[in-house]
C-alpha cells in the first residue's frame, strides 16, 4: 500500500506539472524558439518551497516540450535543463541563490541546441533566453515565491518526504 506522504508528493508533482503545460500552451508564442519568455519558468521558484517541484517540473517541461514542435534536443535536453535546475533550486534552499540555476542553465544550456535547430547565433540567444528567463523566473517568480512563502504554513509546503 502507497502511504499518504507519497500519494501527497505525486499529486504535487502532478499538479506542477499540469500547470506548468497549461501555462506553456496559455503562451505559446513566446514559449519556444529565441527570443523566448517563457512564463511557465516561474513555478522554477517552487523547488524552495515544495519538493515535489522537482520532479513535477521535469515531466511538466518534458511534456510541454513532446508537443511543442522543436524536436529531441527541446524534448530531451530541456527537460533534464529544467530537471537539473530544479533539483539544484531545491538544494540552494534560498532565493537568490536557488533562481539562479534555472536562469544560467536555459541560459546557456538552451541556447546550446537552439542555435542549431533555429540557426540564430548562440550569443544571441544566450542574450535573448537569459532575459527571458530572469523576466519570468526573477520577476514572475518571486512575485509567486512571496505570495507562497506567506501562505506555507496553511499549504503545507516543504515537507521532506521519506520512503
């Protein structure tokens, strides 16, 4: 039998995940190529609040990306980008420390194939995926992160799940 902390962090999981596809397809125009903003980063500020958010930011990107129309490297090289940054937020346990990953790693890490999918210069895309990204997960996300933080103890937030 599936204790109730482990059917609580899938339901979470699944739940981030859920929404971070709706809000991908809520602004898919500027939810892929260059010049993205991708308004779905902001739930990378959850991982410090939730660790769920690890794994529901994963499949959420994963899927977001299957239908998203840019191919293996977005469905498979995103995703473990935003795998990674997640887990790394979540170790951070501290905001300016844990929007940090997220940030850099798209930053760098995206543009490294989206150069060759979209054949925009990789500098470029650096430049224009690094604003993209400090818009929704700087500014976005802390906005979320705020709101949360203040409502933790009624959510039940950040609890560390054993198995």
């Amino acid at each position: 039998m599936i204790g109730r902390s482990r059917v609580q962090y899938l339901v979470r999981a699944g739940l981030i995940a859920a929404v971070y596809v709706a809000l991908v397809y809520a602004f898919r125009p500027i939810s892929f190529g260059p010049g993205q903003i991708r308004v779905a980063e902001a739930l990378a500020v959850l991982p410090l609040l939730e660790a769920a958010a690890v794994p529901g930011l994963g499949v959420g990107c994963l899927l977001a990306n299957l239908l998203g129309g840019m191919g293996p490297w977005d469905i498979f090289g995103g995703s473990a980008i935003t795998f990674l940054a997640a887990y790394l937020t979540w170790l951070s346990g501290r905001f300016w420390v844990g929007i940090l990953p997220p940030i850099l790693l798209n930053g760098f890490g995206v543009s490294a194939y989206l150069t060759f999918i979209t054949g925009v210069p990789y500098w470029l895309l650096v430049g224009q995926i690094l604003f993209g990204q400090t818009v929704a997960v700087g500014l976005i996300g802390a906005t979320i992160y705020l709101g949360l933080r203040r409502l933790q103890p009624v959510l039940n937030l950040n609890q560390r799940y054993t198995y």
